[in-house]
C-alpha cells in the first residue's frame, strides 16, 4: 500500500509541471517503469520504447512477479519472470489527438520464465518450469504527459503476463 501511496503522491507532485509535448517521435526514446493488475502476485515491470518511425514504436520489457500464500499451514510460493518485446501503433495523428495524450494499440512477444512450486522451502518439480516458454499478447494503451518529459500510462494486455498495467513514463 506504501508503494501504491508513493506512487501516486509523485503523480501528483508532476501534474504541478507545465508544458505537455507530443507523443513519441522517430528518434525518441522513453523509460517506462511500474506495477501490474492480476490474481497471481503483484508484477512489476520495466520497459523501454524506441520511436522507429512518426506513429511506431518498439521495445524490451522484463517483468517479475512472485505469489506467496498459506495453505491449511504449508507455505506454497512461485514466481514469473518475462522477458518481452513489444511494437505499438500510435493514434495520436490519425485521431489528431492534443499533444498531452498518446494512445497506441500494439502486440508482445514474451518469454515467459514459471519457477518450480515450493512448498514449505521444499522444491516440487514438475509443477511450474515446464509451463516457460513464448507467449502472444496484445495490448492497448493510453499516457498522460505532465510536461515534456513525465507523464502516467495505463495498459490493458501488455507483456507482463498481467491483465493491465500503470506506470509512469520519462522520455528520454
């Protein structure tokens, strides 16, 4: 909850900053960095974007995110590590949208990483490793840009392996 707090106290202290700049250009590069919405665990993720062209972007994301909970007083745990590349399409001139808004629609390609279940620090194989491998996703997406450089961002998809994300943003 600390986090959650921390996070949106930052949110705020940015929105008090001027100026909002267009969304990212080819050329442009910007730092992307937050938490995830699932059942399994809360992921955390960063990520990068690389405008390849005036309404395309690519770039890696790593996300990690570990479930760790009690049963009838065993302890059971597992973690998942992705590591993913994603390209995104932005509307922004196709919609002709104000500068401070960048929505984009794209897909991910993701290795997916599952640890082996562990119960009470006791290893079972079997249960969570063989389910790494690649993985599809698709994600849309929207930021908010406070000034020139920060703004927040909130994804649905994505490549975390997560239902959605929010984050914050810093171009570069």
């Amino acid at each position: 909850m600390k986090k959650i707090t921390f996070i949106i106290g930052m949110v705020c202290i940015v929105t008090y900053s001027a100026l909002a700049q267009r969304a990212l250009e080819k050329g442009g590069k910007q730092l992307n960095a937050g938490f995830g919405i699932s059942t399994f665990g809360v992921p955390i993720y960063l990520g990068a974007d690389f405008g390849i062209s005036e309404n395309i972007t690519i770039g890696p994301r790593v996300s990690y995110r570990k479930n760790t909970e009690k049963y009838f007083g065993n302890k059971y745990s597992q973690s998942l590590t992705v590591i993913a590349f994603n390209g995104n399409y932005h509307f922004n001139q196709l919609l002709k949208l104000p500068d401070v808004w960048n929505v984009y629609a794209g897909i991910t390609l993701g290795y997916y990483i599952w640890s082996d279940v562990k119960w009470n620090n006791s290893s079972l194989t079997g249960f969570g490793g063989e389910g790494s491998g690649l993985g599809f996703d698709a994600q849309v997406g929207a930021r908010y840009f406070f000034n020139e450089n920060f703004g927040i961002n909130l994804e649905l998809g994505g490549g975390t392996g997560s239902g959605g994300i929010i984050g914050i943003t810093y171009k570069i």
